[in-house]
C-alpha cells in the first residue's frame, strides 16, 4: 500500500482515482463498508482506490475543549484501512488555515484538479470544506459538472443501532466490550510503543509492557484479561488500565502482563485488545497484598481467555 502525506504531487502518483474521505476513527463496520465498495469499484475500474484522511482530528484545530478522544491512533487507523487491501492511503495535515477552504474549492482544487478523480465512495453523513459546508450532495452536483461519478453509502446498524464513532465511544465509556466490538467488527484495545514505567511491575514478579493512553477513548479503570499482539505474534495477558492507587500516581496507563513471553519490549509497537473487566482498579494495603491479587488475576484472565471466542 503506498502511503502519501499532503495533496502536492499525489496526483501524479495514482491512476484515475476512486476515492473516499473522512476521519475512519475506529475504523467500524460502517467505515469497512465503505472501503469495500471503495476498492470494488477501484478494481472494476482499473483504477487505484484511496483513502483520504485527516490528521490530526478537526474537532482538535476547531475546537479542541470539545474534541472527542480517539477510538484509534493514527498508526492503528492506517494498519485497519491497509487491511481492507486499499491501494493507497493520504494523510492531510488539519490546520486552522486547511480548515476555511471551502467545500467547492476543495473538491476543485484537491479531488479535481491535483488528484483528477474518477469516482468518490462516501458515507452518507460525510462533511468536509469550511464550516462542513459540503457534503454528499454538493459532491453529486460538482461530480456532474466535473465529470466524476459519486455514491453514497447508507447507513449501517448493528443490533438496531446505528454504527458510528459516537456510538462506539458511548459503548467503551459505559464498559459494554461486547457492544463495542460489534460496532467495530474487531476488539477494543490500544496501539502504541512500550514505554519505560517504573518498572514496579518487575520488583513484585509480574514485569509489564507499559502503553500511554493520553487522547484515547477507553472503557472503565480495572483489570482486565487482554489479547496482545506483538509482530505476528499473539499472546494472552492480564492488564491493569489505570493510575495505580496502591502507589499514590495520576496519570493513567495501561500496564499488561504478557504470559509465556520473556523478550524486551522497550520501544516496540504492540496491540493490546480487551477481552473482558476481571474486577475494578482497587488501593491495596502494601505490595504484598498487591502480589497475591494479581497472582488471583493471572489466574481468572488465563481461565477467560481459554474459553473466549477468537477476536
């Protein structure tokens, strides 16, 4: 997949075009629609099917007080469209001075005359352009003049309701894995470099792979029995999502105990998918009573994850 950052000279780079655009957090089973048809009508017309996409979220430059957090990081939501076999991904750069293009100029300026366009594949509550002017039916009549061909996707629901990054956020805040999962079509879970901790976790026996998780929607604080994934490896584990009270911190992180792994981990890129809440984050007297908990979660997160169905 060829991976392109800014407009300039991206043109030159793909062969006819079919297009879609939008933020893809979480990358959901709404968005994976999308991409279907995206690279089914890329093929059919023997053209290259491209995402574009936004970094960083609008709502960040716009207004950043109201800015959601993210269901996915920038590098999770790249692999998830990537998997969809799409042939390139473009990354824009969302600025203040991006964000008073018009909704006309962009389709103009960027998809008509930079990319030349063959066809645009876009959900059907899409925005883009200043103030979110544009939209599915300015791109039907500017496609008409321009000379490229326009669908929209409509809504997809999932047990009645209908998929979208909202409603999965609300599902991971309210602790709902299940809920979230379908929305998604893929577990909920967090992608990022194993940062050095204070290395605790080591000290009692348990040592931990150590993710930040700043910016990201989650579900509650607790324990929780984890899927880890590093490299095209997979691994079960028991993960502590929290600002381990027992130790008097703040911030929040997301500590996993990877079982039947023994690498170095440090600066490494890993998966880590939630399969199901073993209890909430608790104060513990001392790092004796610490130790014996955790020994009873490694116990309960093995026997979950024995009968979990695959993710």
């Amino acid at each position: 997949m060829l991976l392109l950052r800014h407009f300039d000279g991206a043109g030159r780079r793909l062969r006819s075009p079919v297009l879609t655009l939008g933020n893809f957090d979480g990358v959901h089973v709404g968005h994976q629609r999308i991409l279907s048809r995206l690279v089914e009508r890329a093929r059919e017309n023997q053209s290259n099917s491209v995402v574009l996409t936004f970094q960083p979220h609008p709502a960040a430059v716009l207004a950043p007080d109201r800015a959601p957090p993210l269901i996915t990081n920038l590098r999770a939501r790249v692999e998830r469209i990537a998997s969809a076999e799409v042939d390139a991904v473009l990354i824009q750069r969302f600025t203040a001075k991006f964000s008073r293009v018009t909704a006309e100029d962009f389709i103009r300026r960027f998809l008509v005359e930079e990319l030349r366009v063959r066809e645009v594949v876009v959900g059907h509550r899409v925005t883009f352009g200043h103030q979110r002017a544009g939209g599915a039916e300015l791109l039907r009549r500017l496609g008409g003049e321009c000379g490229f061909g326009v669908e929209v996707i409509g809504p997809v629901a999932v047990d009645g309701i209908e998929v979208s990054s909202s409603a999965v956020r609300r599902s991971i805040v309210a602790g709902d894995l299940t809920g979230a999962q379908k929305l998604l079509g893929h577990a909920v879970g967090v992608n990022g470099r194993v940062v050095h901790g204070h290395h605790r976790g080591k000290t009692l026996g348990f040592p931990t792979a150590n993710l930040r998780v700043a910016g990201l929607v989650l579900p509650p604080d607790g324990v929780y029995a984890v899927r880890v994934r590093i490299g095209e490896e997979h691994y079960g584990g028991v993960a502590n999502l929290g600002k381990r009270p027992t130790f008097g911190e703040n911030e929040r992180g997301l500590e996993s105990f990877i079982f039947d792994y023994d690498g170095d981990l440090y600066g490494r890129i890993i998966d880590v998918s939630f399969v199901r809440q073993l209890r909430g984050e608790i104060k513990f007297s001392g790092p004796q009573a610490l130790i014996e908990q955790i020994r009873r979660d490694v116990d309960a997160a093995r026997e979950v994850l024995a009968n979990a169905s695959p993710q």
